[in-house]
C-alpha cells in the first residue's frame, strides 16, 4: 500500500498527551564514558517512536548500584532507578528470570518460588511506581512493559488517577493450569488489572488472562467479538480492556541493514561455509 492509499486522517499520529515508557532496562546502557544503546527488541520497537514523539523513559541502567541522574538522549528524558546488587539477583534474575520466565513459557523446566524473591519484586516494582508518579505529567500516558514490573499498574494508578495506564506483556501469558502454580497469582492479576489497557503479542495471550481474572479475582468479563473489538474485564467497577496488538519493527531500519555492505558480505560467508 502506498501513501497515496492510506485515507487522510487515518495514519499512525504521535500522542496528543504526555508520554511516559517503564521497562525494567533503559534503552541505554553505560559503555566507557558515555552511554550505547541496549540491545533487544523493546528498544528496538519502543525508542524510535519516542524519539518521534518526545516523552519519557523510567528503567534501570543494567549496573548494580548505580545512582544516575535523569539525562537526554536523542529527544528522550531518561530517568534511572536504582536497583541494589541483593536486589539484582532476588528482582530480577530471581524472581522475574527464575519464577515468572519459565513459568509463562510453558514451564519448559521448573520455576523456583521464594517468598524473598516476592518480597523483593514487590519492592523493586513499588520503587518504579513511585519514580513514574513523580515524573509523568498531569493526564499522562503511562505505558509499562513486560513481566518484570507486572504490579507496577495498579501501584501507578493509585498514586496518579489522573493517567492512562497501559500495559504490555512481550512474552506469553500461561494458561491456568500453569499459572495456578504460582502462590502469588492473585496479585499478579489484580497488579495488572490498574491498567485501561492491557495488549498482549497473540490472542491466546489475551484469552489467558481474560480467564485468569474471572477465576482467580472474580472479575467480570465483557467478551469483545474476535478480530472487532477487545474483552473487557471489570474489578471494582474499574474497566480494562484486554487484547492482542503483535509488536512491529522499524521495516525501513531492517531494510537498510539488510542491503548494507556487512550483511551482503555475511551473506556471501554463509554460503561458502555452507558449499552452495
């Protein structure tokens, strides 16, 4: 399709309201005297829509202990949190690497469950939640990432009724008969439910969730039709739409790689090596 064909109005438009993004890791990292962007896809899909917008980024530097002070980048204000080395290895590689990962994919080997690592993760997830408070603008959108800060919306939304809280999940949401195992799957759903929005990468992602909330909360569900509308799930009279929005990449940055000189030349290695 070309731009000749999109109708007038309908194209992808930068948001009218302030925007803040939360991951768990900046979309930089320290490297020498400066700072280097991290690798990932979140950067990748998130950072090149920021730099369009403005806004800004609450995450972690990636070192232990490491008290930054809010910068620019490319248009971006970052703001860090501070994450202590005990909590590096109980937040993050414990609970959210060691409980939430395997468990969400399809408990490919077996979760360990602490209550310290819960502890942690429930502190961890409080301080982030306080920084977005304090930085986001009145009537803000806030838009919070993935598993490792999945109690943050309702913290959020607490502290700052005023904002849109949005949520999404870039790894599978198990099913119930996974999701049961862990002993504090009940916060973990009512964390979440503080968004307005919560998207997931496919519609079975959704459909988990959705069934999760009505079983384990007695949430209501408001069933959208598939491919038209989302569900809705309601707790405490407050409505979160749940869906499926597939996360894309930069197509024209990808291009542009893949025509490069480097690529053609990998390209050409790789066939030698494999005799064609």
């Amino acid at each position: 399709m070309s731009d000749e064909d999109v109708e007038p109005g309908t194209e992808s438009q930068p948001p009218t309201r302030p925007l803040v993004v939360a991951a768990n890791r900046l979309p930089v990292m320290r490297s020498g005297d400066g700072w280097a962007p991290s690798p990932g896809g979140l950067v990748r899909a998130l950072l090149p829509m920021l730099r369009v917008s403005g806004g800004t980024w609450v995450g972690w530097t990636g070192d232990a202990d490491d008290a930054a002070e809010p910068f620019d980048v490319d248009g971006v204000t970052l703001h860090p949190v501070p994450i202590s080395a005990r909590e590096m290895n109980s937040y993050y590689e414990g609970f959210s690497n060691d409980t939430l990962w395997p468990l969400y994919h399809d408990a490919l080997r077996e979760s360990t469950y602490r209550a310290a690592d819960w502890d942690t993760y429930v502190t961890v997830n409080q301080r982030f939640a306080d920084v977005i408070a304090d930085v986001a603008p009145q009537d803000a959108i806030i838009w919070i990432h993935d598993y490792q800060l999945q109690l943050v919306p309702a913290m959020v939304r607490t502290l700052r009724p005023d904002a849109v809280i949005g949520f999404f999940l870039h790894i599978p949401f198990p099913p119930m008969e996974l999701f049961t195992r862990l002993p504090w799957r009940n916060q973990i759903i009512e964390g979440l439910l503080g968004c307005d929005l919560i998207g997931f990468q496919r519609p079975m992602g959704a459909s988990n969730f959705a069934t999760a909330a009505r079983i384990l909360v007695d949430a209501d569900v408001e069933y959208g039709d598939p491919g038209e509308s989302n569900d809705v799930v309601i707790l405490d009279d407050h409505r979160c739409e749940v869906g499926d929005f597939p996360i894309s990449i930069d197509v024209e940055e990808f291009a542009t790689v893949a025509a490069g000189r480097a690529t053609r030349r990998l390209y050409s290695q790789n066939r030698a090596r494999l005799g064609e």
